[in-house]
C-alpha cells in the first residue's frame, strides 16, 4: 500500500490521489463489492456523496477521506517542508488532533480536533443516517470511518457507531 500511496512530490497530493490510492487496493479484491461515490440523501434533504463503501454479504462499511497538507499546519514558519514532516512524525494522536492549521488556510480553522467536531462529524453522520445506507446496511455488521491523511505522515483513524455517534477516540493507522 505505500508503495502506491508515496510519489516524488508527496507534499502535493490531494485527498482524491490519497484516497484513490486505497480505492485501487480494494477494488482489486475481488471478494468484496466497493462503490466509489456512492450517492445518498442527507436527512435535510440535500444530496451527498459518500467517498467509498464496502460491502460483503456480512459487512457494510462507509468510509469518508479527508486531507490536512502540510503547508497549511502551524509547524512552524521558519521550519522546511521536511522539518515540518519529522516534526509532525513525532506526534501521537492527541498531539496530532491539537495542531492547528496555519492562517493561510482558508477554510479551516482552529485545531484539527475543532475541524473534525465542527464539520466533519456533521457530514458522515449524516451519510451514516441516510436512507440509502439504511438499507444498504440491511442485516450486515455496521461500520463507519473517517480516514484521515494529516501532512502525509499521519492516518488516524476514527469509527462512527450507526447513529452517528463516534466510538472511542481515533487511532493512528
């Protein structure tokens, strides 16, 4: 898996490139039955895609991919690119989850830890209660996960119960 997954400008890549790289992994399984995008209703009504969902006869599993680059954490400003990824290497999950993005990023603010409880619990809990996954999930075992890639050093990884509700704390994967 990191062969696929660590290029020569990793810094770079998105979410999408991150996310496809695992995508590849499973869709070449052919024991399982993976949706890329799958689409689903929000319970207010508006449309969503979910990133992937894996389903076996006995496993439903949904997971949604985010990415934090490294340019837009609070590493510090005089430290290299690489500075910032041992930097960043050296953390566990809390000190991961209390870094805070840099003020040039525009759209997150705070802590990752802030990011996550402001916006991203609200968007898988609402593919994880949606009628499509609802029924999708049938009798199968239920699970929801929100993977994310911080700088390109981190995964953590953190599962959603089937209402909506985080189980644990997240771990590094």
């Amino acid at each position: 898996m990191a062969a696929r997954d660590i290029k020569y400008d990793e810094y770079a890549m998105t979410e999408w490139q991150h996310r496809d790289s695992f995508h590849i992994a499973i869709l070449e399984n052919p024991g399982l039955d993976p949706q890329v995008e799958y689409e689903v209703t929000k319970p207010g009504g508006g449309p969503g895609l979910v990133d992937l969902i894996v389903t076996s006869p006995s496993h439903c599993v949904v997971t949604e991919w985010k990415t934090v680059k490294i340019d837009f954490l609070d590493l510090g400003e005089t430290l290299s690119r690489d500075e910032k990824a041992e930097a960043l290497s050296q953390l566990g999950v809390n000190g991961v989850l209390e870094l805070k993005f840099h003020r040039r990023e525009k759209y997150k603010k705070g802590s990752i830890r802030d990011w996550i409880e402001k916006d991203v619990t609200a968007q898988l809990k609402s593919y994880v209660l949606s009628p499509e996954i609802r029924g999708l999930v049938g009798n199968r075992e239920f699970h929801a996960h929100l993977v994310l890639v911080v700088g390109f050093r981190k995964i953590l990884v953190w599962e959603m119960d089937e209402n909506g509700d985080w189980i644990g704390q997240p771990v590094l994967a």
